[in-house]
C-alpha cells in the first residue's frame, strides 16, 4: 500500500467514494457525484488536505482534513467497500499520526447511529467529547 496526498486530478474518484461513504453512514446529504466533485475540488484547493491510500494504482482510501490551529478536523476517513476489513483504515491513520499529525490533537463527528463508526474510532483510541444534538 503507498500512501500519497490527493491531487485535483484525484477530486472524481474521492467524489465517488464520498458518494459511497454517504450511502453508507446513510447521510441525508442529497447530492450528486458531480456535485460532490466541485465539492471536493473546493475543499482541496481551500482548506483540506487530503492523504489517500494506494493499491496498485488505484485510490482504495482517503482521509480528508484540515488543520484548525488548535487541533486538526478529520472531516471523511473512507475505504473503498471492496477493500474493507484489510487494516487499511488503521494503516492510513497510522500513517498520518506518524507523519503529520504529529503536534497537536484530532477532532472528528461520527452520526450517532454509525455505530461501526464508532466502535472503530473508539478501538483505535479516539474518546468521545460532545454530544451534539440538531432538531
């Protein structure tokens, strides 16, 4: 596996596999490939950065973030369905704590009902902090 950060030439396929992380996580977020494609595209040349894990070529993971002076934000952490349970998401978490997060905490949201999520987070180490509530 080689571990490489995104280019804009990577925002179609990470607009793919955000698409399945929204089918996934069931998200209500209606939007579509392309839009997500823009999306990302805007992400990528604003604040996110974005490491992907590489298989042959081919894009099996991501993990998008960006760094909030006080701590990094972990927006997206996916692996593509067909590359599941092989360690990769831990590879690349892994990865990132020994390259780059090297200095302060990490911050993400998990839905509530992404109870796979959470237990994964939870194994790796992350604690919850909030809960936040939307009516």
């Amino acid at each position: 596996m080689e571990i490489v950060k995104a280019k804009l030439g990577d925002v179609e396929r990470l607009a793919e596999l955000n698409k399945e992380l929204i089918e996934d996580e069931r998200h209500p977020n209606p939007m579509d490939t392309s839009q997500l494609t823009e999306r990302m595209q805007g992400w990528l040349t604003t604040d996110y950065i974005c490491y992907m894990a590489k298989e042959k070529g081919s894009i099996v993971a991501y993990c998008l973030y960006r760094d909030d002076a006080s701590h990094y934000y972990m927006r997206q952490l996916y692996v593509d369905r067909a590359h599941r349970r092989k360690g990769i998401a831990t590879q690349l978490l892994d990865w990132l704590y020994e390259n780059v997060w090297t200095d302060k905490k990490v911050r993400l949201d998990v839905l509530a009902h992404n109870e796979e999520a959470v237990a994964f987070y939870q194994r790796y180490g992350f604690r919850i902090g909030v809960f936040r509530m939307e009516k």
